[in-house]
C-alpha cells in the first residue's frame, strides 16, 4: 500500500510540475517569437527590497496602452539609474503585461532549451508514477 502512494504522489507531482512547465514554455517561447522592442515611459520607480519599475508603453498588437511593473533585483542598480524618463523594453503578442527591460533578464535560447529538457524530465517521472500505479 506504501509503495502504491508513492507512485501515486509521484505521478500527481509530476503532472502539476508538467502543467506549470508548459506554461512557462509557452509563454517564454511565444515571447522569443512575438517580441517587439519599444520605448516605455517611466512612471516611478521603487525600491523597497528590490526594484519596482512602473511602465507604461504602447503596444502594436492590441492598439492600445500599457501600464505595467517590472520587478528587477537590486543587482540591476547601475542599469536602473542610467534609465532616464524612458527606457528601451520587448513586449510579446501572448502576454501583453509581461515585458522585459532590454538586457535584464531577457529569455534567451538557451533557457527555452532547458526548460524543454525539464519538460521531458518531468515525462519521464510521470510515466514512471503512471507504471507504478497500473502495475499496483
């Protein structure tokens, strides 16, 4: 009985892990094929822990404004304050709110290559859950 939870905690885990994968796949690489660069007006930046960046931009996609957050980790500082009112970003068609601050934190090929691997990674784990169950 033991063992039949484990395969079944195994298979649950890794369906969630697999879902959650997905999307960040989806979402990086819909990014990596839709992304156009634009400039976005700063509206405030602030910095309780790390840096909270409020932007708003035009987007050619959806014909309309933007105002979004992006959130940038103090190591950024330099790059931040030579911002200015206006800074240079890449948005996507999918995800309209989600916007990258050109050269910080970009996905880049490389990243998409991995989080591939993990999804096969995860696949693996899920038919071994799977196997384990039936086999019970």
């Amino acid at each position: 009985m033991n063992s039949k939870l484990t395969y079944w905690f195994v298979l649950i885990i890794s369906l969630l892990l697999i879902l959650g994968n997905i999307f960040v796949l989806i979402k990086d690489v819909g990014f990596f094929i839709t992304r156009r660069e634009t400039l976005a007006r700063i509206i405030s930046i602030k910095k309780p822990f790390d840096y909270n960046i409020q932007l708003t931009y035009y987007n050619d996609y959806r014909r309309e404004d933007f105002n979004t957050t992006v959130k940038l980790k103090r190591s950024y500082q330099d790059k931040i304050e030579a911002f200015g009112e206006s800074v240079s970003i890449y948005y996507s068609r999918l995800f309209p709110h989600d916007v990258y601050i050109l050269n910080c934190k970009v996905p880049r090929k490389g990243i998409i290559a991995l989080e591939f691997i993990m999804l096969l990674i995860f696949c693996v784990g899920f038919k071994s859950g799977f196997d384990g169950v039936r086999r019970q």
